[in-house]
C-alpha cells in the first residue's frame, strides 16, 4: 500500500502519529486510507468495499451515512455552534439530552455529566468517587479496582484502570491506588473442571480478599465493563456480577459500569447493566451515544453520589470539574437525534432479531481445528485462535497469527480487529441485517481457512 510523491499514503507517513500501529513498521507499509462510507460498508481510496465489522471501534452503531444525524448537527451549527455548560450557563441540546438520558436509564439515576471520550469519561467517574469520598469525610477511601484486562481508556487515570500491558509498558503506568483484580475469563482463567458458577465464586472470593487486604476503608470504587471488549470480548461467567455486586455493596464500594461499548443495544438490551441486572452507582457511556459521528460521552450519576458532590460544591464554592467541550452543542444535538432513531427505529428490537443469526454464525467455527473459544452476546463476537485445542495452547505472539487473519479478511473485504492473544473481534453497526451477517460469517470463514492453510504449510 506505500505509495511514492504527494499521494495520501506518503503524506500519512511522514505527519500522523497512529493509534495502537507498530510505529518503526508502518513507515515501510504505510496506511489504509478510507474514503466514504455507506451502511454497514465502508470504501478504500481505490473504491474497494469492506464491511466494518467493528463498527469502526465499537462505535458506529447506525452505518457510515445515516442522513439524520448529518442534518441535526448542521441544523446545529447554524443556530448555535458552540456554547459551554460551565458557571451556569446552558443550552437546549444539553437539556435535552441529559432529560432523556436520565429517563431511559436502567437503573434510578439523577445527574448527567458531559465529556468527550470514553477516557475522559471514566477519568471523571474517579474524580466524582474521591470528591464524593471527601465529602463524606472519608480522605482515606480512595482505591480504585479494576480487573487485568479491561480497557477503560488511554489518559493517565483511565489508561491505569485497563488492565492490558500495552497501555501500562513504557507509560509509567498504572498510577498509585489503582488495583486490578482477575479477569473473569472462564475458557483461560477456570480450573479443571471448574463450573462457571464455581469460577465466579472464586473471583468474587478473591476480590473479597483483596479489599479486606488494603482494608475497606481504603478502597472507593469498583469498576467493570459489563462485557470486556477490547480485552477480548470477555463475557462474564454464571453469576458474576450476582456474586460481585453484594460485596461491593457490604463493603460501601461504589460501583461504575463502563458501558462505552455495550451501551445503546450492542447486548440487546439498550443497557448491558439491564442484561446483566447491575445496579451501578456511575454509569458511562460514550460511541454509539451520537453513532460515533461526533465526540460525546456522558455519565449516569445516581442521587447517592450527587448528593454528597452538591453538598461539598456549595462548601467549597463550585465543583471543578468540566471540559471546554462537556455538553458540546452539536454533539449533544446529534446525540439527541441518535436516541430519536434508536427509539423509532427499534433498534434493539432489529439487534434481537438478528443477533442468534450473527453468534450461531460465529459458533458454527467452534469445531474449526484453529478455533479454541467463540464468545460474545448480542451484536458483539470474539473467536479465539489456538494452536492446539485440547491444551488450549495459544499461537506465539511472534508468528503474527491473528494479524495474518485479520490481514486475509481484509483481501476479502472484511475489517475485523486481531487483539493480543489471537483474539479476533466483530461488533458490527447495530444496523446489519440478516444478509449482511451472513456475508461477513462468510468472508470471515474465507480468511479463517486461508490462516489454517498458511499456519500449515509454514509447519
Ligand atoms: C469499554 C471502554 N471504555 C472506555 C474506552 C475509551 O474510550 P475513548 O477511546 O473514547 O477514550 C473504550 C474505547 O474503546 C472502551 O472500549
């Protein structure tokens, strides 16, 4: 794909710094430009069509044209392109927005707080759990546990919170009281034998462990996604969170669901704290909140932890916190429209329609000689390659497995992501129909038996 002179490639590689791209290797590849986008498709510069089986990151839960949302955000513009939401100042897309968030939210909420990102978003979870813990009097109650593996971000605090080496090697990272606890990953982390059930009992068991071992006192909130994305596509087991959630509550630990991937209908539920019945004190959220079309994240905050925050404000003189960009005019005008279609639309109820098609498409690879483990729920897969089934061996990282396969998909105009581990990831638009699924069950399948015929010729 490198290309010579002034062409977008070249240019590319000599002035964008990439996200998560071997840096010294793309100065000899180069990138894949993307140029347009339509449905669930997406178009290289040379016209090639790929369906974006990841919905770009997580996000673009309506397709790559959906016309709504261009017309609200330029409606937006026109009248109002920028306004803040600091020193009491607000505007009606703000208003909106946080109205209707607070009343779709799955559990009792009170307040919404605006942010850009995802990262910024649980950055602020924090901040909310130590101000909230300084205004109960409580300044020693600050630790915050995570689980090794989770990805909750990339700015110091929620680049600490994930739990994955490449966020943390070279950073200086994770920062002090930010504890991980174990991944809740049946298939690689149970015993012989163990039941799902058993296996979350002993996570819940060992978290217990932990927090008594910093001392409650010590420890302010827990944070989880729902299901873990970008660690894997890791779907919690049997009575997890059933076991998890008591104790955080016995030891007055607060509980923030990340929902920044599973939010707005990805489990076929508009909530994941819904399908997996959580009662989070903070909920975040942020991609498919505007379809990814323009930055916007947002927290749910309940009445438990506003409370105490208002009161410490009103000593203090103002809380002091908040983005330029918080509650963003026209991101919050796009996120309003993006509720308006997922309401009209039904959008979780086309997700639950076609999401058995999409998993029983996935898992009909769980007898592939290269597949260990197919997971996922909803609209949200991972299958994780092995080299050999029965020990559960994985590939070695140097042999680039799960690249080769996501590079193959690719040839046959399919993007797909291969995470650390041999993990491929899907997480399709929410908009894909039955069809659609099925073609990129069969592309995914093409570029799966071009890996097992590469993996054996090379021996
Ligand atoms: C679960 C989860 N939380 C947080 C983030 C961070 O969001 P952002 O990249 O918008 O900062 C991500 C990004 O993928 C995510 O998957």
């Amino acid at each position: 794909m490198t290309q010579v002179g002034n062409s977008a490639s070249s240019r590319d590689i000599a002035y964008v710094l990439h996200p998560y791209t071997n840096l010294e290797r793309h100065k000899t590849v180069g990138p894949q430009v993307i140029s347009k986008g339509k449905g669930i498709w997406v178009y290289d510069e040379d016209g090639k069509p790929y369906i974006e089986g990841m919905a770009g990151l997580w996000c673009t839960s309506l397709g790559f044209d959906e016309p709504r949302l261009v017309e609200a955000a330029m409606r937006q513009m026109q009248a109002l392109p920028f306004y803040h939401v600091f020193n009491a100042k607000s505007h009606n897309p703000a208003i909106d927005l946080a109205e209707r968030l607070i009343e779709m939210a799955p559990v009792p909420m009170s307040k919404i707080f605006f942010a850009n990102s995802g990262s910024e978003a649980n950055d602020s979870a924090i901040k909310m759990a130590w101000y909230y813990n300084n205004a109960l009097g409580r300044p020693e109650k600050k630790k915050i546990i995570s689980r090794m593996k989770a990805y909750h971000g990339v700015t110091i605090a929620s680049a600490s919170l994930t739990g994955l080496p490449a966020n943390h090697r070279s950073f200086d990272l994770p920062i002090h009281r930010i504890l991980h606890t174990d991944c809740p990953h049946h298939y690689r982390f149970a015993e012989e034998g163990e039941s799902e059930e058993d296996f979350a009992t002993r996570l819940a068991e060992s978290l217990e462990r932990l927090i008594e071992q910093e001392g409650p006192e010590t420890i302010a909130a827990f944070f989880a996604e729902p299901v873990m994305g970008a660690g894997g596509v890791i779907v919690p087991p049997k009575t997890y969170f059933e076991k998890i959630q008591p104790i955080l509550k016995k030891h007055d630990i607060l509980f923030v669901a990340d929902e920044v991937i599973c939010g707005f209908g990805r489990t076929g539920n508009m909530f994941a704290t819904e399908t997996y019945k959580l009662q989070p004190d903070i909920i975040t959220v942020a991609k498919a909140l505007s379809s990814a079309y323009l930055p916007i994240s947002a927290l749910f905050i309940n009445e438990k932890v506003a409370g105490p925050i208002y009161r410490q404000s009103g000593e203090i003189g103002t809380f002091g916190h908040g983005f330029t960009y918080s509650a963003h005019p026209v991101s919050a005008a796009v996120a309003v429209e993006t509720l308006k279609i997922y309401e009209e639309r039904d959008t979780v109820g086309h997700v639950r329609s076609v999401m058995r098609r999409f998993q029983d498409g996935l898992r009909a690879f769980a007898d592939h000689p290269m597949v260990g483990e197919v997971r996922g729920i909803g609209l949200v897969a991972g299958v994780e390659l092995s080299k050999d089934k029965a020990t559960k061996t994985s590939f070695d990282a140097k042999d680039g497995v799960g690249m080769y396969l996501a590079a193959r998909a690719l040839e046959h105009g399919l993007i797909i992501r291969a995470i650390p581990g041999d993990t491929i990831t899907f997480c399709p638009p929410l908009i894909i129909t039955a069809k659609e699924i099925d073609e990129l069950v069969a592309r995914f399948g093409k570029a799966l038996d071009d890996t097992a015929a590469w993996v054996a010729q090379k021996g």
